[in-house]
C-alpha cells in the first residue's frame, strides 16, 4: 500500500501548513484570552478552498477530498483548535452533509454559500439530555400543511452564534403503522436561522482548548419551516446524523494528530533550550 500523497495533497498540506502557522498560531493566545473568534479567518480559508473541501466544484468547492481535508484539519490542529474546530463544523458536518444527503435545489441554493463563506453553517444535534445518543432527542418536529414546525432546546451548538443556516435535527411522530423505533423518528432540518422562532444565546463559562470558539444554547420556538427544508427523507435522520458525525470524528481526530505534533515540538525546543546545572535538558539521558 503507498501512503505517499499526491502532489495535490502536498500543495494543500504545504498551504494549510503556511496558513496556520504564519496567519493563524500568531493571533491564537489573544484569541483565546478575549474568547472571540477571528471572523476574517472564515475569508481566507475561502479563499484557500479549504471551506469547500468536502464540495464538489461544480457547487463551488474546491473538491479536495477527505485526504486533503484532513490535512487541513491537522495542520489547524497544530495551531488552534478553535479553527479547526469551525472548519469541522462548517465543512464536515454542514458542507459535507448536505452534499451527501441534499436534494439538487438544496446543493444549489447552499453549498456555493458555505464554500465561499458567504454563509456560515452550523450543526445542531445536541441536547441538555442527548448528545452522542441521537436515538434519545427530546426536539420535536410536527407537520402542519406544506411546513414543519419545530420545538426543543440544542445546546453546545459550534458556530451558532454567527450561523446563517444550521442542521437540525427533530424527533417526528410516524404516521399511524408504521416504524416507531425511536431513531426512525429522527428527521433533519435546514434551517435559515433568521426563520423566526429560531433564538441563540452563548454558552457560559469557557471550553477547554476551545476557549475562541463560538458555542450557542439555542431554542426552538413554534419555528416553522417549509417542507422542503428536510434533508434527506422522513425518519432518515438518525443515518443522516451517524454520517455527519463519522466526518466530524475525521477532523476531530486529524486535528489531534495536530495537537500531538504542536505538543511535540514545543517539548524538543524546551529540552533543546532549557538549561540546568550547566547543560541543555536535551544533553541529559
């Protein structure tokens, strides 16, 4: 098996690299310690492609694969976990979601926003007695007419609070006789979040390593939406969610590849250094 990457991967590893490194590591303790996140970042990783990694360029994406995406997330990593962590939300979960399970009108109308970061995306599945534990949400969706009306709590929701759109995901009663296991009640939402009824207020208190990124308590009152705002089919958003979240777990685990290095390397430049009773830590056995 050859593991060598391709010329492709090595100029987005090379431009990830250079990116996080000189733009992004220098401003990442002031970010953290003032808890805002750099929104001019959301720009430039548009204009590197790396918002649109997991698109296809027909949508506007730069199409680099989860390879290349993964790069990204790792070089990230190695300078703050903050961007890594809107990177993965935005292109892993949102992006990468509704380019798999979205309808042609719905690629169209929001994958060339999220790739050009003319709009933020968010993903919010997890709740104040479900997080990981999709199959126990308490958000309900009921049908009236052509539109869906949704109601429930998310918290820790990443990006929430600049999000122009976001993934929900709501529990809706089968119709009468048929499937009534819990996760086949799981449907997905895209949802506009200036639709009224959607609110968003930030979570207290601070994130450890996460410290400049945006985390929204949000709560869904009576919002209705239209019926063609559901991602993929009715009762199909427990497999929607599972997806989403193997390529979260992708940028989550390439970013701590990330931190390990970051980790790594601050150790040899401290034994290298650091001096004591006369010789370079690094000189000991």
């Amino acid at each position: 098996m050859n593991f060598e990457l391709t010329t492709e991967q090595q100029r987005t590893q090379t431009e990830a690299r250079r990116f996080a490194q000189e733009e992004v590591a220098p401003l990442a303790r002031e970010a953290d310690e003032r808890g805002e996140f750099p929104s001019h970042f959301i720009g430039r990783m548009a204009e590197l492609g790396f918002l649109g990694a997991t698109v296809e360029k027909q949508y506007g994406g730069s199409d680099l694969g989860y390879m290349g995406y993964a790069l990204i997330c790792e070089e990230l990593g190695r300078a703050d976990s903050s961007v890594r962590g809107f990177l993965t939300v935005h292109a892993g979960l949102v992006a990468g979601c509704i380019q798999e399970w979205g309808t042609e009108e719905q690629k169209q109308d929001y994958l060339r926003k999220l790739a050009s970061g003319e709009w933020v995306g968010c993903y919010a599945l997890t709740e104040p007695n479900a997080g990981s534990d999709v199959a126990g949400m308490e958000a309900t969706a009921r049908q009236e007419g052509d539109e869906y009306v949704l109601n429930g709590e998310k918290i820790w929701i990443t990006n929430a609070l600049s999000a122009h759109v976001a993934i929900v995901f709501a529990r809706l009663d089968p119709p009468a006789g048929e499937d009534t296991r819990p996760h086949k009640q799981i449907c997905a939402f895209i949802v506009e979040t200036d639709t009224p009824g959607f609110d968003r207020e930030p979570m207290p208190g601070e994130e450890l390593g996460h410290r400049a990124s945006e985390h929204a308590h949000i709560i869904l009152d009576d919002c209705r939406i239209p019926a063609s705002a559901m991602l993929g089919s009715p009762g199909e958003g427990f497999k929607v969610a599972m997806s989403a979240l193997d390529r979260g777990r992708i940028g989550v685990a390439a970013g701590a590849v990330g931190v390990g290095q970051a980790c790594l390397d601050a150790c040899v430049e401290y034994a290298r250094h650091r001096k004591q009773f006369g010789k370079r830590l690094g000189d000991f056995e």
